[in-house]
C-alpha cells in the first residue's frame, strides 16, 4: 500500500495502520481474572443452549448451572482486579478473549453469544481511552 503525499512533503499513513482503541499504558495487569469473566458468561450461554435443546425445561437442566456456579465463585473472587484489566485491555486481548468460545458448545447462537462479550469488552476499553 502506497502512501500518498502532500505538498509540503507530509505523508498521509493509511487509516489501518492507525491504532486508536490503545489504553496509554498498555497490558499493566494482562487478563487472567477477565478470563474468569467471560467463561462465565460462555458457561451461562453453553448451559441455556443445553436446558433449550429438547425445547423445554425440566427438573435436570438444573445439573447444567454446576459449571456456571463454579465459574461464579471464580469471577467474584477476582472482580477488582478483573475491572483494572478491563480498562487495560487492547485490541488483540479482546479477540483472544472472544475467542475463548471455542471451549463451550454455544449452538446456532455462537455468534450472537460472542458477539455479546465483544461489545460488552470494547465498552469497557472505550471507558478507558475516554476517561
């Protein structure tokens, strides 16, 4: 790709070399107490899709939300530092953190439950870039 030039010899960068969702001091805190976030949420997501899969709910769906508690008790123990990560956050730690849906069976809905956490994550960075 070309950079194009001005008349007084200033280039103009293309715009995807331009990163602009940088927190200034970048990866202080790396993202091991988020992480427990956001299997929360995929093992919420996973266990719905399970209980719905027959189209009905029955007294055994209930088995499903053992994982869910587990990941609960995990996230809340690391919640403080789990918010200081998240206003931490780049750009490539938000798709590995997208990406840890691939450890749950989401269903059709994968995408939609991926979705969900990537706004959710990109919210919080943007908290950070404009504080």
């Amino acid at each position: 790709m070309n950079n194009t030039k001005i008349n007084e010899g200033l280039t103009i960068l293309p715009v995807d070399l331009v990163k602009v969702n940088l927190p200034q001091d970048v990866n202080l805190y790396g993202t091991e107490e988020l992480e427990d976030f956001i299997h929360l949420f995929y093992s919420a997501f996973e266990a719905y899709e399970k209980a719905l899969a027959d189209s009905r709910l029955e007294l055994n769906d209930l088995l499903l939300l053992g994982n869910v508690v587990v990941n609960l008790i995990s996230a809340l123990n690391g919640a403080n530092s789990a918010l200081h990560e998240g206003l931490d956050l780049t750009d490539e730690e938000i798709s590995e953190l997208v990406n840890l849906s691939e450890n749950f069976n989401l269903g059709d809905n994968s995408n939609r439950y991926r979705q969900i956490v990537k706004e959710a994550l990109l919210k919080l960075q943007t908290i950070s870039v404009f504080k």
